[in-house]
C-alpha cells in the first residue's frame, strides 16, 4: 500500500524491501532511505531487518501538554530569554554529554541483562558512553520545540532517538551479519535476521534496550523544559518511529504474529495517539488512529497501511541540496533554499529560532497537512500546534547518530 505521491528513487526502494517483505506499506511522507525508504513499513516472519530499523535505533517523538498558556510565556524578548536557557540546560549535538546534575545515569535500563550481548572487551565503552549521552537531544532534525495549540495551550515536543548508543549497535551488527568483527566498517545492505538464532536475539535485545534508552532520555528532555517553564504536565504523548514490534497482521488465513519494522513511522492503531512534526516554520499535530469500528472499508486500509502514519512532513531536497556544498571556500552547489525568506518565513510564523541551518529550513520539506490529507480517513487530527520556540543544534554541527 502506497500513501501519496514519491520520486523513483523512493518507490524503488520500496518495491526493492516489498520483494523480501510479508507485507508492506509507505506512508505519504516517504523519502530515500539507507536500503529501506524513510516512512516505509515492512512486516517479516520471525526476523528482523538491523538496517530496515536504522542507525538511529528508536528514533521517535515525545510531547507533553502542560498548564501553561502561550501568555505566560511573555513576549518575543522573555521568549528569546526561555530560548536561551533551553540551550544552556540541555546538550544539542555531536557526542555531547549530559551535565546537568540530575542527569538519569543511574537509570536502572544500565543493569539490563542486554547488555551482555556486546562484546565484553567493548562493553563497559560502550555503556559508559550511553550513561554520558541519556538525555542529549544530537543535531540534524532533532529538535526541542515549544507550541501552543488551538486553545493555546502549551505543549513541549522533542525528537531524537537513542543517539551514539543505537547507532553503535545498528552499525555492529550489520557488520556481524556480513561475517565481521565488531568494531569494523561494513557495506549498508539488508541481512534479515531470524530472532530465533542467536544473532538475531541478540540484536533484538539490543533493540529493545535502546527503546527503553531513548523512552528514558525523550521523557528526561521533555519533562526538563516543562520544569524550566515552570509548567506542570498534562497530558504526555511518546511513540517510536524506527522500531521494530511483533504484532499480529490480518492474512489470508487469519491474524498472524510478524515482525513489523516502521522506519520512520508512527504506529496508529485506533485510539493510539502520535506527536507528528513539521518542519522549523509549521505546524505540528497530534493525532491518533481512527476508529474504524463498524466502517469495514476503513479497518481494510488501516490493516494494509499496517496501522501506521506518518511521523513528519518528509523531505523535499536532500541537505545538501538545501545548504549547497562548498570546499575549501569555492561554492560546488549553491543552496536550494535562500536564507533571507527561511528568517522571513520564521518571522512571519513568529518562532524563536535556536541552532538549524537551511537543510532545516520549511522550504526542505513537504508541508505536513498535505501528507496528513494523503494519509486519508486512518488518521484523525486531535490538536494542532503552533510552533513558539524551535532549538535545535547548530547548522554546522556534524552527527552521525541520526538517520
């Protein structure tokens, strides 16, 4: 099942995953992935694709809804202000650690009997690394923002994933899946792994320890900012969208229990909510499934969407068509996007803007409410957001934890 409109190079991907697939689906914000397209869903029996659920394992979206109104906030001057010490509190970018003095290092996911399944001449590394990062926010797309919705009211939202901790796994175990050691370089192809075979459950408990990792450090984050407005919290609303569930799929011979990898996906069975964003300069929602109790012909395409959406407004051009390419001073690309209407744009909407760059700007991506009308019926809208203050890391910062 395809959901909207996609360039060649996406649907060929998608036709490329569909051929080793059970079932398969892509969401209207589908983009060029690595092997897997962005915004795909593809469900196997009893196995799991390591590059299908990416480097930035659990990547996904947290929001919470808070007793605030955009009024306490203040003016644009307090706003900058609030700006600013978002970006004193928390670490946004590459290998950053997390210094503040409640850090959640003695989160008890570091006991976990999980992390037995790395090697133990790399183990205590590779811990000690993901105690420093728990709660940093990493660059490229991954945000902090601040909206208030229709009644104004305000919410908090962050999107990042399980940062140098995930990649690490994700980039080991397609290389053990080639025949390799851990700690060497491999080629980014897709190894199905049964879960049954000690590869494979060894991956999937990796998996699962970095959902629990990246749960801990979006909830950390969020609930951070919510203190630092002197808010309380509300309503919360978290959701994966590089994972991989078992989950029963409706076959020809009834329900069947698959491994169902969304890349770049948010899950949305009836009822279940998600935290959806735009871009820098748009509108964020949170919707959840429709409820399709009753209406057979909408059960039937939230079955073959695999109880999916969207988990952004996907992109138009690739970063580098965005920011231009430059070396050594002399301009290889020029930008796609011009920088004078991204501040107008930003100025127009009224955001507060800390950090991104124009491979962020609302020009590089589609504009959500056309992928939201793409997705159809399977989805309702529960609140629109708009958007205050947007941090996230600098333009020039460099992070290979994202995906």
């Amino acid at each position: 099942m395809i959901f909207g409109h996609h360039d060649a190079n996406t649907l060929a991907q998608f036709r490329d995953v569909s051929s080793r697939a059970v079932r398969a689906a892509l969401m209207a914000d589908g983009h060029v992935g690595y092997v897997m397209p962005i915004g795909g869903v593809a469900a196997y029996r009893d196995r799991v694709s390591v590059v299908g659920v990416g480097f930035d394992i659990a990547c996904g979206n947290a929001a919470i809804r808070t007793d605030l109104s955009s009024g306490d906030l203040g003016d644009m001057r307090r706003r900058d202000e609030i700006a600013d010490a978002i970006f004193d509190t928390l670490s946004f970018g590459i290998g950053r650690k997390n210094l503040s003095d409640d850090a959640p290092v003695d989160h008890p996911l570091f006991q976990d009997t999980a992390w037995d399944a790395i090697p133990a001449s790399h183990r205590q590394e590779l811990r000690a690394k993901a105690r420093a990062q728990l709660g940093t926010v990493g660059a490229g797309n991954h945000y902090v923002d601040i909206f208030a919705d229709e009644g104004d009211r305000v919410w908090v939202g962050v999107h990042f994933g399980s940062r140098g901790f995930g990649h690490t796994v994700a980039s080991n175990f397609i290389a053990l899946s080639q025949g390799l050691r851990w700690g060497q370089r491999a080629k980014e192809v897709e190894v199905l792994l049964p879960v049954a075979e000690p590869l494979g459950h060894d991956y999937w408990a990796l998996m699962t320890l970095a959902g629990r990792y990246a749960y801990a450090g979006r909830e950390w984050v969020v609930r951070k900012v919510v203190d630092l407005l002197g808010g309380s919290e509300e309503e919360l609303v978290h959701n994966h969208h590089n994972f991989c569930w078992v989950e029963d799929v409706e076959g020809p011979d009834g329900p069947e229990p698959l491994h169902v990898i969304r890349k770049g996906a948010t899950p949305a069975f009836p009822g279940q909510r998600g935290f959806v964003g735009g871009s820098m300069g748009d509108d964020a929602v949170i919707l959840q499934g429709a409820s399709s109790a009753g209406t057979p012909e909408l059960e039937q395409l939230q079955r073959q969407a695999l109880y999916s959406t969207v988990h952004g407004a996907g992109r138009v051009m690739s970063r580098t068509a965005a920011k231009g390419k430059t070396r050594r001073g002399k301009v290889l690309r020029a930008p796609g996007v011009d920088a004078g209407e991204m501040r107008r744009w930003l100025s127009r909407k009224g955001v507060v803007l800390r950090g991104g760059d124009l491979d962020e700007a609302p020009q590089a991506y589609r504009r959500l409410d056309d992928v939201l009308t793409a997705q159809g019926r399977t989805i309702e809208v529960l609140h629109r957001l708009r958007p205050l203050i947007v941090c996230m890391a600098p333009g020039d910062t460099f992070d290979p934890y994202r995906d």
